[in-house]
C-alpha cells in the first residue's frame, strides 16, 4: 500500500517539477521581453489551479497514509499556495496580475517563489523515489521471509 501512494506522490511531483520549470521559463520570457505581460500572466495563471490541487492531493496523502514527516514537509507549501489563492485582490486577472507584474519587484519575487517551489519539488522527488525503493524492498522482504520487519 505504501509503495503505491509514494508511486502516485512520485508521479505528481514530477507534474509539479514540471510546472516549475515552466513558471520558471514564462517568467523569464517575460523579463527578457519576448512576450508581453498580459499572455504571461493569462498562461501562468491557467496553472495555478492545477498546482494547487496537486499539492494539495500529495499533502492529504500523507496525511492519510500516515507519513507525518513527509506531511509536516509539504504542510506550509501547501498553505502558502492556498493563501495566494485566496489572496488575490479583486479586480486582479488572477495570483499574477499584468498590471502589477512589473511593479514593486514582484516578477523578481515571482521567480524567486518559482525558484524555491523546483528546489523543494526536487528534493520531494528524490524523497518519494527513496521512500518507493524502500517499501518495494521491505515487501517483497515480507513476502519472501514471511517476516515483518
């Protein structure tokens, strides 16, 4: 059982890597100027549902599956997506806004939260991986010694 819920984590982390690296990428379009600020915004803001339902579904996981460790690990991540969502002022096109990218320093600090998110997804990747391999072992250990270790 625990194998197949670090095997989904495993599979909607790689989604949210990816997703990283794509703010990553449309974020450092739009501060090099090859798109405008209004069809950045309106791409990543296409995404910030889909990423937040993904980490969201993980962290809830873990927290079925018992795994606190791991749950206390993607806890604040979670919320802080949560709180940016509901955050948005109104009248905003969404958690990016083409009106305000460019003020305040605020495509810096959008990169930089993009930045923070790959690092913490990589990590969280590397951990699911880990935690995979090793209750395929200790079941198959299982099954092989009739033992449970």
């Amino acid at each position: 059982m625990e194998s197949v819920v670090f095997i989904f984590s495993l599979i909607d982390c790689c989604a949210l890597i990816f997703l990283s690296v794509y703010f990553i990428i449309t974020l450092s379009d739009l501060e090099c100027d090859y798109i405008n600020a209004r069809s950045c915004c309106s791409k990543l803001n296409k995404w910030v549902i889909p990423e937040l339902i993904g980490h969201a579904v993980v962290t809830v996981l873990m927290l079925i599956s018992l795994h606190w460790f791991i749950f206390l690990l993607n806890l604040p991540i979670a919320t802080w997506n949560i709180y940016r969502f509901i955050m948005v002022p109104s009248g905003n096109m969404g958690v990016f806004d083409p009106t305000e990218i460019h003020n305040r320093g605020q495509l810096k600090s959008h990169m930089k939260e993009a930045m923070i998110k790959l690092g913490f997804h990589l990590l969280c990747f590397f951990m699911y991986l880990y935690s995979c391999c090793y209750y395929k072992v200790k079941s198959l250990l299982t099954k092989l010694t009739g033992i449970k270790r």
